[in-house]
C-alpha cells in the first residue's frame, strides 16, 4: 500500500527529469499526479504512525475549544480534489440550513476528530461508483437547535455514499483492526485495514461513539456521535 505511491511519483519524477514529457499541458498533468500521490501517501503514513501509538498506548490528544462546522467545512474542502480524481461528487449538508453558519464549539482534539472525518471520507469514496455523491452532513440531537451559548446534547457527523453497502452481519466488525471486506483476490479497493478502526479509537477517546447503517445494495452511512461534554467525560 505505502509503495504504489511511492512508485508512482518517482516515475512521473523521473519521466520529467529526463525531459519525456514536453507539453505543458502533460506536465501540468503529471505535477498534479504527483500533489495528489504525495497528499495520499502522507495520509497513509499518518495513519500507520497513529495505529502504532494507539497499539502501544502512546496515542495522546489534546483537548480544546473546536468549531465543529467549521472543521467539517475545512475537512470536505481538503477531500475534495480526491473525490474530483475518483468521479465523485463531494456535497456537504446541515442540519438546518438557516443555522448553517452557527458556532458550534466542542472540547475535542480538533486535529484527531478531522483525521477521524477524512477516513470515513476516504473510504466512502474508494466504495462509491463514479457519477456518485458523497455527503458530509451535521445534525443536533437531544433538543432544539440550540440558542446562543447553549449546547445540544449531541453533535453527529456523518460520511453517507451510494456504494455496495454492508452485510448485516459484517457490520459490527468494519471497524476492527485489518478487516477487510470480501476475499483478497477479488478485492477491487485499496488499503491495510486500520483506517476505521483508528476512527473506533478517536471518537472514544473524545467521549463518543461511531456506528454504521447499511444495505447491500443501498450505500453505507457511517456516523460519530459526540456528546455536548466530551470533555468533562474524559
């Protein structure tokens, strides 16, 4: 998994190097090959870096005042050039739209919660048909929207695609370390396994908790569920 990138950049390197590729509009082509495999690979590195700290118990975060909307648009904005590469549609929703603009204010580990988002991204797009659509929504539990310096009980993230779907029976399993749908040979997406369950691991750690809705055949829903309080939770 960490070597196809690798390969891939250092052959579109070298091609440029040796001057093979003369138009512009290719080389264009090819720097932009090599941004996008070099945003894969660091993703790729990241997570096997996080897994071992989580397996060796080092895994720290750091908890502080988050804007949850404003991580989840910073988020979609970061994976939209990989649902372009994939054909993709990348759509972002609310859940209400005339509090789209609202502050929501969470104390979690910022940095892990979006880390957590682009897994679930990721995968959702590895599983998605071309010409799909990917949503990133938001919706408030517990209450009414909630009024200025008031709290809902509960912020959902949620990662929706149109995908394969999951079996009943493989549900509660996804997010376990290296589980992988389906056999080797016939596998047609990428990856080692931990993506998911390195979210299993984060969205706990901030007090919360992440589950799934599926139908083979109807696409995936894949949620984090967070508590107004994480924070005082820990």
């Amino acid at each position: 998994e960490l070597r196809a990138p690798i390969a891939s950049v250092r052959l579109m390197a070298e091609n440029l190097e040796r001057g093979k590729i003369q138009e512009p509009g290719k080389q264009k082509e090819y720097f932009g090959f090599i941004v996008q495999e070099c945003r894969r690979l660091s993703s790729l590195i990241e997570n096997v870096l996080d897994f071992s700290r989580i397996e060796q118990g080092r895994k720290q975060y750091d908890f502080e005042p988050t804007d949850i909307v404003a991580l989840m648009k910073q988020t979609v904005a970061l994976m939209e050039p990989y649902a372009v590469e994939k054909g993709v549609r990348l759509e972002m929703e609310t859940f209400n739209s005339q509090h789209s603009t609202l502050n929501i204010e969470l104390d979690v580990d910022g940095r892990a919660i979006q880390q957590a988002l682009v897994n679930l991204i990721d995968n959702a797009l590895k599983h998605s048909p071309k010409g799909e659509c990917v949503t990133v929504g938001l919706e408030v539990s517990g209450g009414e929207v909630p009024a200025i310096n008031h709290q809902p009980s509960t912020i959902s993230l949620s990662v929706s695609d149109h995908g394969p779907g999951i079996p009943l029976d493989e549900q509660g399993k996804i997010f376990e370390r290296f589980y992988r749908r389906g056999s080797e040979l016939r596998r047609e997406t990428q990856g080692v396994g931990i993506g998911l369950s390195i979210v299993k691991h984060i969205v706990e750690a901030q007090g919360g908790r992440v589950r799934v809705q599926s139908e083979p055949g109807q696409g995936s829903r894949c949620t984090i569920e967070l508590p107004s309080g994480a924070s005082s939770i820990l």
